[in-house]
C-alpha cells in the first residue's frame, strides 16, 4: 500500500499521525498556500501537481494505490482535479470531510462567496466580520458601506474591501475572545462558510450570544460518485477494506 493524503486540514494532520504510526506508506500533499503550514507527521510534498492530468502523473509515477482527499471542504478545485485523476488512474479515492456545522435557523445560508457579498450589500448595519479566507476577499472589494474586521492566516495579496481592518490569526479560538473581538470592532453581521470542525466553531456561539447576525456560505457539492466518510477512524477503516490499485 502506497497512500497520498490530500491534506491541509487538521484531519489530515491526524490521518498521516495514524498511519505514520501503524507503520504505512503515506505520503502528505500541501497546496503551499500559507507562509507556515502545519505539517503533518511522515513524508510531506508541498506545491500544485499541475491541474488533474498532472495528479494522474504523479499517482502513476508514484506507485500511489490509494488516495485520501482530506482537503478543506470549500477546496473544490482540487477536490474535482482529485476525483478526475484518481479514476484516469485507477487509484480508488477517498474524500474525508468533517461535519458542517447544524444549520441554525437564524442563519441566513447562501450558495457561494458572491451570494454572500450580495447580502452584505443589504445589511444596514455597518461591521461586517469576515472570516472567509483572503482568497475571497476580493467579492467585498467595491463595497465602501461597510466597516469590514477582516481575519485571515496570511496577509491578503489581492482586491481588499476599502475600509477594513485585518487580523492575521489562524486559530483555534474561544467563544470570550470571539466575543471580545466583535464587541471591539462593533461587529453586526459575521460573514463565514461552513468550515464545520470545533477548532473556529466559537464565533458562532460568540454571535449568537451577541445577536450577531450570521451569512454562512454552504459547502459546495462533492463531485458525482465521490465516497466520503466523517472521521479520520472511518478512513483508517476504508484503508483497511479497500483493495488499491496495484503498487508499481
Ligand atoms: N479553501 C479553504 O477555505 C481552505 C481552508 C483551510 C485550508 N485549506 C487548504 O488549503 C489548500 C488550498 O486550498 P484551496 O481552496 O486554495 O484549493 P483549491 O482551490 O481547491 O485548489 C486550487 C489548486 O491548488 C492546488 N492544491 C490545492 N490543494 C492541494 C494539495 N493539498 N496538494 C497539492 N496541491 C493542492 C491544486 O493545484 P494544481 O491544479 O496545480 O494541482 C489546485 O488545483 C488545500 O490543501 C486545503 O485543504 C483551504
């Protein structure tokens, strides 16, 4: 068995811990998006494989026999690139996503970053608290309305909204911090995709104490055919129980 772990979550960081310490053949994959990743245990690759065609490639010249997709949920590229490589390659291939967050009714749900800058268009209230990632920022960047508190793990090197105030943090949070930030910056609306996972869970519960409103963008869909498990434990299962493409 020779396992590629699409990676760049805390799920992968434990997925590779697992199999690191059971002795497997595992091999890491970031994007090499952040100046400071977290890195997982075991052999570690970090860069773009150069679109689906590439990923084929290097499953081939890999000797991959199994693929994990462990990637953020919201990391739809490389989710679709990953789906398309891994059957051109006949490498079974597994997505490993964390729950969302349970809808909550008060939240008003949109479909993508663009719905979400929309409804921020609407809102009458002025601080808007983005936690989107500074790949999306962009989608705010003609909006002059509205005071944005803007957070992200590394400074934005694109379009910014004109008047924001940015943080640079990359977590986990506590619900009094959370609470203290958006009382500070006199945060009305909080603006954030269905992430799920405990670790930036806080500022939910930090609004809904505040009577914050809430846009939360949701999940894109999976690609056709994809099987996905919730939990690192299920994934060790499929491992187990899954015949892979033959190691070259
Ligand atoms: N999107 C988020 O909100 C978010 C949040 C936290 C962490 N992350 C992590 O950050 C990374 C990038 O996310 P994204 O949303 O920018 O991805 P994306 O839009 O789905 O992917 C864009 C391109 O980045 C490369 N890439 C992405 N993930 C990769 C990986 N694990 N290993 C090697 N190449 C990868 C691929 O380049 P090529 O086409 O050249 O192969 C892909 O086509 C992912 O690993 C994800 O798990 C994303």
């Amino acid at each position: 068995m020779r396992i590629l772990i699409l990676g760049g979550t805390g799920e992968a960081r434990e997925l590779a811990a697992a199999l690191v310490a059971a002795g497997a053949d595992v091999i890491s994959s970031l994007a090499g998006r952040v100046s400071r990743p977290r890195l997982p245990d075991g052999p570690v690759r970090v860069g773009g494989f150069g679109g689906a065609g590439g990923l084929a490639a290097f499953l081939r010249d890999e000797g991959i026999t199994h693929v994990v997709d462990a990637t953020h949920p919201f990391a739809a590229t490389i989710t679709a690139n990953a789906a398309q490589a891994a059957a051109e390659a006949g490498v079974p291939r597994l997505v490993l996503r964390r729950p969302g967050w349970a809808a909550d009714p008060s939240w008003a749900v949109v479909a993508g970053i663009g719905a979400a800058a929309e409804a921020v268009a609407r809102w009458p209230g002025e601080g808007v608290f983005l936690t989107t990632g500074r790949r999306d920022l962009g989608a705010f960047a003609a909006d002059g309305a509205h005071q944005f508190l803007v957070r992200t793990v590394d400074p934005p090197d694109g379009p910014v909204p004109p008047r924001m105030t940015l943080v640079l943090d990359r977590g986990p949070y506590t619900v009094d911090g959370e609470s203290a930030l958006m009382r500070e910056h006199r945060t009305s609306l909080l603006v954030t995709k269905n992430s799920g996972g405990p670790m930036t869970a806080a500022k939910l519960t930090a609004a809904r104490d505040l009577g914050v409103r809430v846009v939360m963008v949701a999940r894109p869909a999976l690609p056709a055919g994809s099987v996905s498990v919730l939990a690192v434990t299920d994934a060790l299962r499929w491992l187990e129980g899954t015949p892979g493409r033959p190691s070259a």
